[in-house]
C-alpha cells in the first residue's frame, strides 16, 4: 500500500487451491482517497471536456428533443471549471465543430462559456448518424492533451446506420482507451449494445434518458463527476507467471465490464489493463488466472498487481499479491471467498439479463422466462435491488426464492431498455 | 541472486519472478497451512482413481508439469471433476464402491462455520454400525400427479431425461436437503441443483436428523412447495419432526424422491 499516492489496493481471494487445481480468483479493491482534499484548491491537472451532441435529422421530433439536448449542453457548459479545455461537437453523418470553430479546444472562462452556449442556441438538425466520425474528431481535439484528464459525454437518440459495423469497429479499436467517454441515450429508438460498445472501449458508463426534461440535471451530473477526477491514466499492472494465463479481468463494481480485451502487453510476463481517470472512489476488480496445477504444500504467487500512473516513467501507486497454495484439507479449499462469490453473482445477474433480453426479442418465450427467472433470483440472493426493481417492470414473480416468473404480457420498451442498458450495474456485499 | 525452487534466478526474494513459486522456504509455516492427517480423511482415490485429484502424481516441478491424468465420466464422456458428472450427474463416488468395506465418515474433519448461516458446528459421524442411506432418484407418478394438481405446463417443467440414482450414506447428525446457493452461502448435503436441477426445490428445503435410538426423521424448512412423505396428500407439518422407517419415500421438488434404506 502507498498511502502517499491517495491510492490503495486490497486483495479478497480464498488462496487455497485442492492439488492439481489451476484457477486462481481474487478481487480487487482499488480505492482512492484524500486525492485534492485541500479546501478550495483547484486539482493541479489539466482537465479536457468535449460535449458530442447528436443532431441528426432524428432529433428534430419530438421538437423537445434538440431543445433539451441544447439547454442540457449549455448547462455542462455552465458547470465546468475556469480553467478547463473544452469544446462541443454536433454529429450527425459527418462531425462538425460547433464551438469553437476551429479544430481545437478552448479554456473555459466567463466569456468563452458564453459564446459556447450562444453557438449551441443556433444549432439545426439534418442528416443521418455515423458515430465513429463523431469520436474521431473527439479523439483528434484530444489529442495534444496527452497527460489531462480527458472526458467526452456523447448524446444521441438513433441508430448508428450511416457507417458500417466494421468501420465503426475500426474507430471504436483505434480511439479505445484514449479518453473517457459517458454515453446517454435519450428517447428509445438508439441501440444499448452499440452505446455499450462506445463506452466500454472508452471505460465510461452508459445510460438511458427516457425524458428529455431529466436531461439538464444528467449531463450536470456527469460534468461535475468528471470534473472531480483528479489523476489521469491509471493502469493496472498485472504480472502472472510462466505458464500461466491471465484467464479475465473484469471490473465488478460500480459496473460490470471486460477489460480482457484491452489489456496491452507492457514487458516480460506483464499486461496493462486501462481504467481511465479517478477522483476520490473505490472499484472492484474480479481477476482470474489459471496457473500451472502445483503439488499439495507448494505456494506461490500466482499474480502480482500493481496500480501504475501513465507515461515514459510510470509510478506505482499501490501493489498487491495474488496467492495459490495446494491443500488436500478440505475445509480450506472449499471455502469460496465472499467477495469473489458475491461477484460471481452479480456479473451471472448481467449476463442472464442480456441472454433473457436476447432470448425475448428473438421470439423464443421459454428461453427468456428462464433466464429472467434466474435473473430475479439473483439480484434477490445478491441484494442488488436496483436490478431487482428493473426486473420487476418486465416480469411477474411468482416466487422470488426459485425465480419462478411470468413475462409481462406489455412491456414498456423504455423498460425493457432501461433494464437493458442498466442491468451491469452492481453492489457491494451486504456485509464487509 | 536468489534461486526459485525451479531454478529460476529471481530478482524478488520471497517468489519467483518468473514462476512464481515461494523462494523464502524458511519462513514459519503459515497459521492456515494445514497439518495433513490422512489417517482420518476419507480418501477417495479408494474408490474413484483420484477424483478430486489430491495425489495427482503426473504433477513435477512447478511450472514443468506433464498434463493431468483427465477423469472421463463413464456414464456420458464427460470430463469428469468431481464426484458427481457435471454433464449427467452420475455419482462416480457409488458407482466404483457400491458398499463401503467401512462406514465411510464424510466428513472426518469438521466444517469450520465457513457457509454463512450453516449449522455445521454439530456434525460428526453418528451411525454406530447401522448404515442407512438416502437415495435420490427421480418418479414420473408424482411428477404427473403434481402437474396435474397444479395445473402446471409440463413443457415449462419438463421431465428430466434422465437422472441417475444418488447414494448419500447418512453419516452425520443431520443432512441437510436444499438447492445450492453461492450468493447466500448454502451447501446442502442433498445438493439437488445438481444436473437435472429440480427448480421446485428450496434452497433449504428440509432436514434429515439422526435420534439418539438409531433412528432417523425428517424436518421441513418451511419450504415453499412443502414435502410429501409416502402417498400422503399432504404435505407434511413445517418445522416439526416426522420420524422416518425404512424405506420411506420423501418427495421434494417436482420430480425428486429421496428413498431411506437402512442396512
């Protein structure tokens, strides 16, 4: 622990393995505290905000659509900090820069915020959705700020249909990791997979604003979250040994995400997993590595994680073992550790959600039922009630304890999406 | 430089920074490494080849290994990782020994209180000489009755294909009859989440409890769909004791019956 760089890292895991076993789970605490806690004091880092409006021709009708959009950007606008580089974009095919007018961004103060909303006053709406295009130009406004805190808030209400999936998936891949990017869907004709794509490339949340007038106080939110961001960059560093496999690393808490795919080799037996910028908070890390099966007596360390700044000269914030050690004595291999089962639970809680939704949308009832059944069992079991009560607007429930459900003859799409784009959302174990 | 167990010089003195394995050797064994009494433990490498694969032999240096000897289910040709197949349920355990030479303590060390809300704290082997064993198995006459009286749609509670019988030697004060639940932490001795999960089943269904004459009887936990016991049509009193005889049949769930057989 380094309790100088605000950072620490706690590892919860049942190290003991029966011989012959291979996988090895932990979690993760990273928690930051007392980061910038001077009274007043402005963080010393740079921060960049650049707010993605969708204006295609979609969002003209309902009329309050663009106007909320507008009013709900002027509000960010209004809230960040002097000081702060920002800029805005209207995307629709193509990206267009509507304040400044250049290709760059601009410091926030008295006058540049006004002239920023009187811009977004004139926007119109035309033409069709191309995203990829709008976080490029993100991506190139980005840019020059290498070592700021970069934070994009991406709004839109259609499909992404005027580009194809591969290249959409060709920008998502290039700009991944390169700034933070929240998405908001606002009506219900968008796509939660594909915002999801955005934000889990660009380790930032997604979420759905059925009401256009809900929308101010949101994207006010979301400002003044990123503007208390204080460190840019963070990584973890995981070592594993030879031979082994880093099997997944998924963040638990506050949401569920893969960060698998993301990780970089970064030197001998060592991988980078990004998890963008942090102000005062605490994650959850699930980490899985299967490590070759040892003999009963043997230890060892089967992962080694370290909390690393960005940069030529990386700092370690906070480092932590992960351990393995064969048994034959039954009363320590079976125990699962808590936290490690709690999360088991909860990412199983997402994913039967995405499968029932899947199963429900492709015609197949049964399937659905079941996995929604399930669904409800579990955020029952795991205390997460959010997910609880999204369920409880798609489903019946007969009886909580077995997941027995009915599907509710009418659903509301804005429900089925909220559940949908909702659903990763997770809790901490009731009792610590 | 310091040396790994593997060879591996290592930067890191306490584990190896290319494979991992502990280097400091000398330390004081850790308070939770366990001292191994195998007199006691009920080995299962007697019946199944080494199921749960504590002696694996095939294993040498760390990080050098010859792969496992692989377990194959000879029920369904599953991997086999436990004692009872993931793919078909099939109880590798009984299918080898169908009778233990002994009574076969299953649990010679006690459980420490690790299950959250489990009461493990009373658990030893009880049967003096008298082996009585649970046997699941799975009755199409009561899964029928059941949908009927029910008004149930079979088809959204199919009948499972197939369900291998399962022997659970009834050696401790009390087995607990339930479907597993990792998110509240409960281990039924009677896991019936097992492969074909019967759904209809409590996560803590009802009781086996062992009296002091020898005998056994039955405690259902309140459980949602209740415990039919014989051909009774009601199910049995919650929370109260109902003493059990040989080959009482107790059903749960919306297929399973559990059969005592003493001796």
């Amino acid at each position: 622990m380094n309790a100088e760089s605000g950072f620490t890292l706690k590892v919860s895991q049942n190290k003991f393995l029966v011989g012959g076993a291979r996988e090895v789970n932990a979690v993760v605490t990273v928690e930051s505290t007392g980061l910038d806690d001077g009274p007043g004091q402005a963080p010393a880092t740079e921060a960049v905000e650049v707010i993605i409006l969708d204006t295609s021709a979609s969002m003209e009708w309902p009329i309050l659509k663009i106007v909320a959009a507008r009013q709900a950007a002027m509000k960010a606008v209004d809230n960040l900090r002097d000081g702060v580089s920002f800029a805005v974009i209207a995307g629709n095919h193509l990206a267009s820069m509507v304040y400044p007018r250049g290709e760059h961004t601009v410091e926030a103060n008295w006058s540049t915020k006004i002239e920023a909303k009187a811009a977004l006053g004139g926007l119109i709406t035309s033409g069709g959705t191309a995203m990829g295009t709008w976080l490029q130009l993100a991506d190139r406004l980005f840019a020059p700020h290498k070592d700021a805190i970069r934070h994009a808030i991406l709004l839109t209400d259609g499909k992404n249909e005027h580009e194809t999936p591969e290249q959409f998936g060709e920008t998502l891949a290039k700009v991944a990791g390169r700034f933070v990017c929240d998405c908001r869907g606002i009506g219900t004709d968008w796509e939660p997979d594909e915002l999801r794509r955005v934000s889990s490339a660009l380790l930032g949340t997604v979420d759905i604003i059925p009401d256009p007038n809900d929308l101010e106080a949101d994207f006010r939110a979301m400002t003044e979250h990123a503007m208390n961001k204080s460190v840019a960059d963070v990584g973890l560093r995981i070592w594993r040994p030879q031979a082994a496999r880093l099997k997944f690393v998924k963040q638990v808490l506050p949401t569920v995400e893969d960060l698998t795919h993301l990780g970089v080799e970064s030197g001998r037996l060592i991988r980078d997993f990004p998890t963008g910028s942090w102000g005062n908070e605490s994650r959850d890390y699930h980490i899985c590595i299967e490590v070759p099966p040892g003999e009963v007596g043997q230890e060892m360390r089967a992962g080694w994680v370290r909390l690393v700044t960005s940069g030529d000269a990386p700092e370690v914030l906070a480092s932590a073992n992960i351990l393995a050690e064969w048994t034959d004595e039954e009363r320590f291999y079976t125990q699962i550790d808590a936290q490690v089962a709690h999360y088991t639970g909860q990412q199983e809680l997402a994913n039967v959600i995405q499968a029932g939704l899947h199963a429900k949308r492709a015609g197949d009832l049964d399937t659905a039922t079941t996995r929604f059944g399930r669904a409800v069992a579990l955020a029952r079991q795991t205390g997460n009630e959010a997910t609880a009560a999204l369920l409880d607007k798609v489903v019946d429930v007969i009886d909580y304890e077995s997941g027995t459900v009915r599907l509710k003859s009418m659903v509301e799409k804005v429900d089925e999406m909220s559940l949908d784009t909702r659903s990763t959302r997770t809790v901490r174990t009731r009792k610590e | 430089m310091p040396t790994c167990p593997a060879g591996h010089p290592s930067d890191d003195a306490e584990y190896c920074e290319t494979c991992g394995a502990r280097i400091a050797s000398s330390s004081t064994p850790s308070t939770s490494a366990p001292s191994i009494s195998t007199q006691n433990v009920f080995e299962p490498s007697i019946s199944a080849p080494s199921i749960s694969g504590p002696s694996m032999s095939a294993t040498t240096v760390l990080g050098v290994t010859s792969p496992d000897p692989v377990q194959v289910c000879p029920e369904c040709g599953d991997r086999l990782t436990d004692r009872f197949c993931e793919g078909c349920g099939f109880d590798a355990l009984h299918r080898q020994v169908r009778r233990p030479a002994s009574p076969v303590p299953r649990n010679a060390n006690p459980t420490p209180g690790g299950w959250a809300g489990s009461t493990t704290s009373g658990r030893s082997w009880t049967g003096g000489g008298i082996d009585w064993i649970a046997v699941v198995s799975a009755e199409r006459a009561y899964y029928e009755r059941l949908m009927a009286e029910t008004g149930s749609d079979p088809a959204t509670l199919p009948y499972p294909s197939r369900l291998p019988e399962r022997q659970y030697p009834l050696t401790s004060q009390f087995l607990r009859i339930g479907r597993r639940s990792v998110g509240r932490g409960i281990q039924p001795d009677i896991d019936l989440s097992l492969p074909p999960e019967d759904p209809a089943v409590s996560h803590e269904h009802a009781l086996l409890l062992a009296k002091p004459d020898g005998t056994w009887s039955l405690v259902d936990l309140g459980a949602t769909n209740g415990t039919l016991l014989n051909d009774e049509p009601e199910p049995v009193p919650a929370h109260l004791e109902v003493p059990l005889q040989n080959g009482d049949r107790i059903y749960v769930g919306a297929w399973t019956v559990i059969t005592l057989r003493k001796g």
